[in-house]
C-alpha cells in the first residue's frame, strides 16, 4: 500500500528509532530527513543509512513546508519523512499530513518520545502544571512575545518551556545561547518594568537532552551568568508554582546553584499595578485640592466637594474591587476618580497632581 510515513526518532538520534520504525524504513522507497525542527547530525543520517540500507536525503525546512514534492512521491511510492522527537509537534508535519489527507493520500505516524516531554521530566517539573511554551528566537521582537507569554503563564502559577533558536545549514548548526535568552528578557523588562525578570529569577536550563552529555543547571540568573552550556540545544525553564516535590526534585536531579523559586509568587496583573501605583497618587490629588478649595474664600464650593467626594468613593471602589479579583472595573473606577479630579484641576486652573 502507498503511504506517507511520518517518523519520529526521538531524543536519542537514529538510536532511538524503533524497531517498527526500522521496518517500515527498510521497506520505503525514498526516505526524507528534516534537520530544521531540531539537530539530527551526519552521524545519525549515517547510522539512519547503515539501519535501513537506504541511502536518506536530508531536506530543508523550505522543501518540507512546500510539500508538493513529497506529495506527488507519495501517490506513487512508500516515502518516509524522518524528524527529530515526535513528529507531530512540529506544526509543519501537522499541515504537511493534513494535505496529503486532503488529496486522499494515505498516511501513518510512528511517534517518538517528545523533546519537549523529556526535558520537562528530567528536570522532575510536573508536565501538567506548565502553560503555554514558546520559542525564543535572536531577534529582538521575539523577546516580547516570549515575555509576555511567562508574564501571562505566571499570572496562572505554570510553568514556562522556553525553546530556543536552531537552525542548520551548510556552515553547520546554530544554537541561541542561553546567556543571551536572559540578557534579551532582562531588556524587555528594562522597557515593560511588569517585575517579571530580574537577576533574582530562578530558571533551568536543559543543554543537549538525550545526548550521553546532557546538563541541566538550575538557578538565579545572576548565579548562571558565568556558567559555559556547552553546545545546544539548550532550552530554558522559568518556573511558576512548585509542588515540594519539583522542589525536591530540582535539587537531585539539576546541578542546582540556589534553591528552587517559585517565580509566580511576586506576579501581580498590569490592572492591578495601576491601580497600586495610581491610587494613592489620586488620594494625594484629592487631598491637594481640598486644601486648595479651603484655602479659596470664593463663590460656593460645596459641588467641588461633592465631586471630591465621589473622586474619594471611586478610589474605595477601586481598591475594593482589586481585592475582590475584579481587575477590569477596580481600572475602570480608578479612572473614573481620576477623571473628576482632572475636571476641577480645569476648572481651577491647578495642577493637583504635582502639587
């Protein structure tokens, strides 16, 4: 039967091929290999060759999302697409299976242990308490997304995987270094000031899992400034709420430079660091105007007190409904005091707010 085998070597390069997978390999007619999603060296495309008596050609990430090649091989002939770990976490190998279904081509998936699980299991964190994992690239627009994605996931407590960048061509592999991970966020934070990262933020970094030289180091990043990774790839975790036993965990089975941190446990909302940060500067302005409408012996003032007591209610509510968790309206009312205070620093002609 023809078909389009999609085939996952796991972490341990053509080693940890299965023996099914070996099989089915032996019987294809053309065996693709994909280096862009992660490393598979010449050494494993050389092993991958001597395992199936097949001769594999490795292909770029461009040959593997036009797909019209692989397609066309595969309604007249058995094609393999080999890859790094599970070959469906790859949203590229997902699309690529979707077509080929959509022109009524057969496929099947030999699925491999997952990069992305293993390095969460060897560093002992609970697969189910991480949130969304993102990929930190070497260009600057990348960092935000990737900092606002650890903002939002420790706002739940999770956990954050933090891939980051590989790309192989003629010249060899590139592997972003984990030292300028945190230098890249270190300077989002300088820009965004959320309190997310800073010196005192304890992370893992997992360097080459699966490999017979696979490190993983734990610490403040202050702590791992000066530590050489080695080769990648490397991936960075930045952790939220930990069970004692990741804690435990942590400290056995990481080179552990500091204990383990829950980086969750300072995170506020941005609502709530406005209203933290605004509220009291509106007390102030209050304040300042009331002394100003005592100290004006003009015309009747009991409306601007009306509307100075309202300012000072909405500012109540505002702290009221942070408390209560009800983010939106404790902004919305913060600013509803604010804005009648502005109303009568127009009317007065004074500054309340720089007094």
């Amino acid at each position: 039967m023809l078909m389009l085998w999609f085939v996952g070597t796991g972490i341990n390069g053509y080693r940890g091929l299965s023996l099914a997978a070996v099989d089915i390999l032996k019987k294809c007619d053309v065996i693709y290999v994909e280096r862009f999603t992660s490393l598979l060296s010449d050494g494993d495309i050389s092993g991958l060759n001597s395992a199936t008596g097949r001769q594999a050609i490795p292909v770029q990430r461009w040959f593997v999302e036009d797909g019209r090649e692989i397609l066309e091989a595969s309604k007249e002939k058995q094609i393999a697409l080999v890859t790094y770990g599970d070959p469906l976490i790859a949203t590229t190998h997902s699309e690529l299976r979707a077509r080929a279904a959509k022109n009524s081509i057969k496929t099947a998936v030999l699925h491999g242990a997952s990069g992305i699980a293993s390095i969460m299991g060897e560093c002992g964190l609970h697969i189910y308490k991480f949130g969304r994992t993102v990929t930190m690239m070497s260009e600057p627009k990348s960092a935000i997304s990737v900092y606002n994605t650890v903002f939002d996931n420790l706002l739940a407590g999770a956990h954050t995987l933090v891939l980051t960048e590989y790309s192989h061509d003629d010249k060899g592999a590139f592997f972003l270094e984990p030292g300028q991970v945190f230098r890249m966020l270190l300077d989002v934070e300088r820009d965004q000031r959320h309190h997310v990262f800073s010196e005192e933020t304890f992370v893992v970094v997992a360097s080459r899992v699966g490999d017979d030289d696979q490190r993983i180091v734990s610490g403040k990043i202050k702590s791992l400034a000066g530590v050489g990774f080695g080769p990648g790839p490397h991936s960075v975790i930045i952790t939220g709420m930990l069970h004692f036993t990741e804690e435990e965990a942590l400290e056995a089975l990481t080179v552990s430079l500091d204990g383990p941190a829950d980086n969750a446990k300072s995170i506020k909302r941005i609502s709530a660091q406005m209203v933290e940060r605004y509220a009291p500067k509106a007390k102030e302005a209050v304040k300042q105007m009331r002394n100003v409408l005592r100290d004006d012996d003009k015309g009747d003032k009991k409306g601007m007190y009306e509307v100075l007591d309202n300012a000072e209610y909405y500012i109540s509510d505002s702290e009221r409904f942070l408390m209560q968790g009800r983010h939106d309206l404790a902004v919305l009312s913060i600013g509803y005091a604010e804005g009648l205070i502005d109303a009568l620093r127009f009317q007065k002609g004074i500054n309340p707010w720089n007094p």
